[in-house]
C-alpha cells in the first residue's frame, strides 16, 4: 500500500477497528477467523471480533440507462472513483454495513447467456474504502452459467489458469489490510444442474455416490480442485484467508465435497435463499457437522411489487440477521443486494435514478446498528 492509499484507508480503518500500528508496522496484520467467548467470529487487524455486514452486488451501469440521460456524466463525470467514494461509500456506513462481499451483478439472465458483471479491480476497492472479499474466477461451474464447459483438474492447463488467477489478482492484493478473503464459484454444481446449464450435465454423476468407488472418485477429484486453487493463492498471498465456494444450500451437496475442502479453505460459505429460521437451522447443521465457522454469503427475504420487480423485506432482513447471530459458527452475513436495482435483478436497495427505498434502509440500518453494538460490547469484555 503507497502511501496515498494508506493516508486514505485511516478514516475507514479506525471506524472498524483497524489500527494505523497495525497498518504501519514491521508485521502487518490482516483479517483471520478464531473462536471468543464460545463462537467464532472473523478477527480485524487489529484484533477486534468482527460479523461481516456485507452488501452484494455493487454495479454503476443502472446509472447509465437511457432514461436516466446524462446522470452518470453530470453527477459523477465519468468516474467509478467518485461514484464509489461520494455515493457507494457513504451510503454503506450510513446503513450500517461494515464490508462489502460479492460485488459482481446479474444483467443478464436466461437459458443461453447468463453473465455477471465484472469484479472491482484492486483499486476500486482502495477507493471504495471498506473491508472487502473478492472472488477469484478460476472455473465457471456456477449453477447459473449457461456457455462453459467444465474444466479438467488433472490438466495441466487448469494449473497453469489458476496461477495465472492468483498472480493477477492475490499478488496484488496480498498486503491488503482491507481484504478479508477471496470466494471461488456461486454455487458449484458438483452434482447438481438447473436449466440453464443441463446440456453440459454437473460437474460429477450423482449417481455414482450410491457406491463406495463413487465416493472415492468424487472426493479426489474435489480434492484435486481445491488443492490447486489454495496452492495457486497461497504461491502469491500468504496471508488472507480462503472462503471458498458459495455452496447453494437449497440443492444437493456432497459431504465429500465438503470433506475435500475443509483443509483448503478457512471458512464454508453458502447460499440460502430460504425463511430466516431455515437459513439458521442449515448453517447451524453445518457448523455442527464441520466445526467449520460458516458464512451467510447470500441471502435476501423479498417482496415481489405490481409491478414485476421485487423489495427487500427489511423485517425479513433483521430476523435473518438476529437468528444468524445465535448461531455459534456463524461468522458473517451478506444481503443479495444490489446496491442499485437493474431491470434483470429487479431487486435494489436504490433505484436505477437512485431513489432509496426508506423503509427497507430504516429496518436495515437499525438491525444493523444493533448488531454493531453486539460487537461493541463483545470487544469491550
């Protein structure tokens, strides 16, 4: 981090705990997980517990619709840095999340083509100014992808990809204080499909889990996968901790996919789009079974309007969030965003002009607000 960077990372730093020592220091220090007071939490630089409040789905281009005109030139001239630090940033402190998970957004969504928007670069993140996770896009077996066919673990060209994928984004990222950990797919579909991607069938018969060999076989190729990719990161970042898959919790999911991660990654994160007690019991199930913290990585309770698009239910929103910090293992909570409500998603906390919804945002802010407090005290015994 020059010192441009740092000088302007300071006011984020002290609102979440991060020490300038700590930044400065011969030993810097960075976001780990452990266990306080009969649960886990992720631990700041600094050294504070911390429960990841996190907001998903971070994209401009709603902004740049055509009936919006020339908002995007004449609010923020043509500026991501401007935009994330005089909107995106503000807004985030002021609703009460204290980091920012996948930023990634769907725009567009259908049995042929389904894609995301890009991932923040290094420096969007420094100007977004917030503790922060990255996915790493090593392979493109995510439940929704519709044009990729599967990789091969065993070749060696899915070796030489992976170190590409971590020389380009986690050596540049590896001395972050900000970061707290690098996600791999939304949603693997190990042995599952939906319809978008059926042609090219999952990723390993699940049929085959009916027998002993079958098990073995899936086990090693897992173990193949996630061997590679933590080598790959660990080669170019020490330091930052690995979140792995977001595994879709509403779909199967081999145990022995799970068994073949747990000594490369650090914490098991999952998708559940379910009711907030469902979501507690699941997560709750995992961490029983693993000893594994556990990640809420994306989640949303909403309303469908009228009109076709969907709000967020803040009430939904807080019981999730109050039922997830009685859960012990649980570390973090990541709403489904987006920041801004595209005509794909439909779902947004502002509009595509930028128009917030209030009453989602009041019942956000003040779950979140309290969920604060809880680490405050936490930290203070």
């Amino acid at each position: 981090m020059n010192r441009r960077d740092f000088l302007s990372f300071l006011p984020a730093a002290a609102a979440f705990g991060v020490s300038a020592y700590a930044l400065a220091g011969d030993q810097p220090q960075f976001f780990r997980v452990a266990q306080r007071q009969g649960r886990w939490w992720f631990v700041t630089p600094h050294g504070d517990a911390f429960f990841s409040l996190a907001l998903n789905h971070i994209d401009p281009s709603p902004l740049r619709y055509a009936s919006n005109g020339d908002l995007w030139q004449r609010k923020y001239s043509n500026s991501m840095e401007r935009w994330l630090r005089e909107s995106v940033a503000p807004d985030l402190r002021d609703w009460g999340f204290n980091s920012v998970g996948w930023t990634q957004e769907v725009v567009t969504r259908g049995l042929t083509n389904h894609r995301h928007s890009r991932a923040f670069t290094f420096e969007e993140y420094q100007w977004l100014g917030l503790p922060y996770c990255h996915q790493l896009p090593f392979a493109d077996f995510h439940q929704w992808d519709a044009e990729v066919r599967h990789a091969d673990f065993q070749a060696p060209e899915w070796s030489e990809w992976c170190d590409y994928v971590a020389r380009e984004h986690c050596a540049r990222m590896r001395d972050d204080p900000q970061l707290i950990g690098y996600f791999y797919i939304d949603c693997p579909t190990w042995i599952h499909t939906r319809p978008e991607n059926e042609w090219k069938g999952p990723l390993f018969d699940p049929e085959k889990l009916e027998t002993e060999a079958g098990r073995r076989e899936i086990h090693a190729l897992a173990t193949a996968y996630y061997r590679t990719t933590h080598d790959a990161i660990r080669r170019y970042d020490k330091n930052h901790l690995i979140l792995g898959d977001r595994y879709e919790a509403g779909r199967p999911i081999a145990d022995e996919v799970i068994e073949a991660a747990m000594p490369y990654v650090d914490v098991l994160s999952f998708q559940h789009f379910s009711t907030p007690e469902k979501v507690a019991e699941n997560l709750r199930d995992w961490y029983r079974k693993t000893g594994k913290p556990v990640l809420l990585a994306d989640h949303a309770v909403s309303v469908k309007q009228p009109d076709g698009s969907l709000r967020h239910s803040g009430l939904g929103y807080a019981e999730t969030l109050q039922r997830l910090r009685e859960v012990d293992g649980c570390v973090g909570y990541h709403l489904c965003g987006a920041y801004l409500r595209n005509e794909c998603r439909k779902r947004g906390i502002r509009d595509e002009a930028e128009n917030p919804d209030e009453a989602a945002v009041a019942a956000i802010r003040e779950a979140n607000l309290a969920a604060a407090e809880w680490m405050r005290r936490m930290n203070s015994e």
